[in-house]
C-alpha cells in the first residue's frame, strides 16, 4: 500500500499517528487504531480517520517527518504491523514467567518505534504490576532505553544528579541544588519533569523566569558553559522510550516500580551522569507511606544502578507535609529565589536542599564524609549559587533580570484565618496540593497557596493560616470547597475520633 504523506500536527494523542480519510482507510482495509509500518523504516503509526484530510493522502507528525527526514510530499510505501511476537511476550509475563534479555528488549524497542498500541503497552504494565519483575529483568529494561536513548556526552566531571520520588507539595529543592552543586565545579545536568498530579513540577516552577524547553544540542551547550542545566525532560528527548510507556500505564493509574527505576536510571545513565542521589520522601499521604516501603525501595535503586555502572545513594526525608511553604509554580520559585537571594524562604526548604548537596559532594568525593553540609552552605551564603543560577537561566535563553521580586502575583488573593485559640496538629501535605490545584496549578503559573503555619504553631483567633492566589473568583471559592472534604491543617484536640456502637 502506497500514501503520499505530509505533516499534520495533533496534540493530545499518541505521537506516532497517521490520519487518514475515511474512505481511503475503506479502500487499505484499515480500521481506526490498526497498525501499520513503513516498508522500509522501523517506525509504525496507528491510524486515526478524519474527514478534514484528503483522500490518499496520510498526515503524520512533524517530529517524525524530521526524525526520519521525509520530505512532504513523498509517496511511502507501507505494510501491515504484525504483533505476534510482542503479545507472547505479555503473555509470558502474565503467567508470572521471567522475560529474557532480548525479548524485554524486543519489546521496548517495539514501544520506542510505535508498533504497539496503547492496549498492548497497557497490558504489559498491568503485568508487571501484578506479577512483578526480577533484579535481572528490570535491569535489561533500563538497558534497552538507555539503547535507543539521545545521550548528553560531558568534557569534565564529576557528573552528579539527584531524584525525588515526588509527591510532597513544596518540595522545590532541584533550583536550589543545582546551583549550589555546580558553582562548587561538579556537572550536574538535571533534566525534570512537569506535574501529572501535583500542583507543580520541576520544570513549571523553572519556566516562570527561564526557558526549559531546550533541544538535547541546547542543553549540551547550556552544561558547557555553567556546568550544568534544568531542563524538561520531554522535550530533551533523553529515555524518550520510558516516557511513551509512562504514558499509556498514567492513563490506568497504575505506576510498576520495575518500571520507574529503570526509567529514572537509564536517564540519569543516558545524562552522563556517575553519582546519583535518590531522596525518597516518607509518611502518611506520600507515596512511600512507610519508613520501610522506602529502604527497600532504597535498596532496589541501588541494585540496578550497580549493574548499570552508577553509584547510587539514598536519603529517606520526611514526606508527611510540605516542605517549603510555597505551593505552586510562581510561588515555589519565588520561595527558591529568596532562599538564593539569602531574602527569606522556608527554612525546611533551605536545609534539606543543602542537606542533600552536601551528600552529593561527599559521594563524589568532593569533600570529606561530613562536610558537605558545611561546603554547601558557605556557597550559599556567599551569594555564588544564585550568580550560578542566574548564569545558568541566561544559558538556557532567559532575558529577562532574575530576582524573585519580579515575579507577577495572582489577581486575587484569599486568606483563611484561624477562628480561635489552638495548636496545629498535622499539616496535610496532599490536601494543600489539592486546595493549590483548585486554585488553577499548574496551568495557571500564578495559582496556589501559601502556609502561614507549620506543625506545631500556636495561633489566636484571627492569624493568618493558609492564603489562595488564583486568578478568579470561582477559583478562590473552589480551594475553599476543598477543605469541607480534604481539610489541609488538623488543629489539635484531646480526641481525634468518636466511636459509638459494636458491629458483631
């Protein structure tokens, strides 16, 4: 079958699609959702019909028009997808049966090149959700998207990095690390996500005062000028087969942990990096509720990344509220901005963020076991990390003066007060993402909450304990409806529950 194809730009569908009209797919014997390749490219697409394309024409993405330099215009000859292989490998694995090398690595190139669907991918992740996966298996996962992996190369090193889990409203420590890190001369290129489920990623807050939509070239360029970048993941390219599993088993709510530490690893491989610190975040409303959940999760990161050739560390951090007080993308970076600007900023925010480049510097070997903390510190306070982080902001294509004092606030403003004499009992760290996301985070930058008070604070009636920025009304109205289901602040009482009755 031969179509002559062009570009056509789609958002919010799979990218490795080809639309077609309705009476042309007729004609091929092709259904909506069916796969085909080209004959002579390894790269499939799943078809999708409409009837504002023309008749024998297929429109594919840009991306993969570039990837594959097709010219718009050419006529592609193309075969149907055959999926034989891949369904005995998901098969293989629901029956609880260990997959060997090539065959998980089949099937991940499978994913990278598109010649699976969303049900195929979907039904694997299933799998191993249920069934698990081996030391062994999960390291030939990492293996296979470390292969087919855009790679950042480094003239110099140490190369660092670290990971968080994620998950804990506030926790915007990656701006102030990377600075810290690389004015001490270690390369760390940090390439973040943006939020699924939070009121904020790494990379939104980033995006207030810098670009971080760089190409892989970009990126490389920006590490060698400042030793380092804050860049997003997506758009750097690096493990792009993770992020296409990642993908379809998000839609399902299911997360593998085989999956995502071979995800996190391979791209910290393909980063160039040697030295990677893991912060796992524990507590109630984390996603590591345990202490223990976390030192076995510790250990399997560990376990991997030997095998792949990285040194791995881990810190178990609390996780059962906020860590700074800022919640939400313009909030949270201006939270950092100051803590750089030594101008304010929380100050759990400040100490875990040196706390754990300080662990990065020992494991390096930058400084003795003990001292990172010290080091760190002193380039804080010396005002080099936030001349980094302005170097590193102008690398990445900012033009505009760096300083949290210059960031916009939302247009409205709502602050809840304490209605009496109390104590804060427990901050609610998924609630106050909750109350931030009703305000409008992360799409809208300006949206989210601030915290007056942390665990522990004695308030009167009348002070100031959480304050909403959004950019309407109904926005406002909407956090506020959040705490009569999710309340974010629990004040202290003698009895937490009332219990009356027996069940036999």
């Amino acid at each position: 079958m031969k179509l002559t194809v062009k570009p056509y730009a789609m958002s919010g569908s799979v990218n490795n699609y080809m639309v077609i009209h309705p009476s042309t797919a007729t004609k091929m014997d092709l259904d909506p959702g069916s796969l085909i390749q080209i004959e002579k490219e390894h790269q499939g697409f799943q078809i999708i019909t409409s009837n504002f394309i023309e008749q024998d024409l297929g429109g594919i993405s840009p991306d993969i028009m570039e990837q594959l330099n097709i010219q718009a215009g050419s006529q592609i000859e193309f075969k149907p997808t055959g999926v034989e292989g891949v369904t005995r490998i998901i098969r293989k694995k629901m029956k609880k049966e260990n997959l060997e090398k090539e065959e998980i690595r089949i099937f991940m190139e499978s994913i990278e090149h598109g010649l699976l669907t969303d049900g195929h991918i979907g039904a694997f992740g299933t799998a191993v959700e249920i069934n698990g996966m081996s030391s062994d298996e999960t390291t030939y996962v990492a293996e296979a998207i470390l292969e087919f992996s855009k790679k950042l190369q480094h003239e110099k090193g140490p190369v660092v990095d670290k990971h968080s889990i994620g998950g804990i409203a506030g926790n915007r420590i990656t701006p102030l690390m990377i600075p810290i890190i690389a004015a001490a001369g270690l390369v760390i290129p940090k390439v973040s996500t943006r939020a699924i489920t939070s009121p904020a990623g790494t990379a939104d807050a980033l995006e207030v005062v810098m670009p971080v939509e760089l190409t892989l070239g970009e990126a490389q360029e920006a590490i060698a000028k400042t030793g380092a970048c804050m860049v997003d993941g997506l758009r750097i390219g690096l493990g792009s087969t993770a992020d296409k599993f990642l993908r379809v088993v998000k839609q399902i709510k299911i997360d593998p942990p085989e999956m995502m530490i071979a995800s996190i690893l391979s791209k910290k491989k393909a980063a160039g990096s040697q030295y990677v610190l893991i912060d796992l975040p524990t507590g109630p409303g984390s996603k590591l509720p345990t202490r223990e959940d976390a030192r076995k999760l510790a250990f399997r990161f560990a376990t991997i990344g030997n095998k792949l050739g990285l040194k791995i560390e881990s810190v178990i951090s609390p996780g059962d509220q906020p860590i700074g007080t800022m919640i939400g993308p313009s909030l949270e970076i201006t939270e950092a901005l100051q803590i750089l600007q030594q101008d304010g900023g929380a100050h759990s925010l400040r100490r875990k963020a040196l706390s754990l480049a300080g662990l990065i510097f020992e494991m390096s070997g930058k400084t003795e076991r003990g001292t990172g903390y010290d080091l760190a510190k002193s380039i804080l306070n010396s005002g080099k990390a936030f001349e980094k982080f302005k170097d590193i902001a102008s690398a990445q294509g900012a033009t505009e003066e760096i300083s949290w004092k210059n960031i916009p606030e939302a247009n409205y403003k709502h602050t809840i007060t304490s209605e009496g004499g109390d104590k804060v009992y427990a901050v609610n760290s998924f609630n106050i993402g909750l109350m931030a996301r009703a305000a409008g985070a992360p799409g809208d930058q300006l949206a989210g909450v601030k915290l007056h008070v942390d665990r522990g604070t004695v308030v009167k009636e009348g002070d100031p304990l959480i304050t909403i920025h959004a950019n309407t009304e109904n926005k406002i109205d909407e956090a506020i409806g959040i705490m009569r289901t999710a309340r974010p602040l629990v004040m202290e009482r003698a009895i937490l529950e009332h219990i009356t009755g027996f069940v036999d």
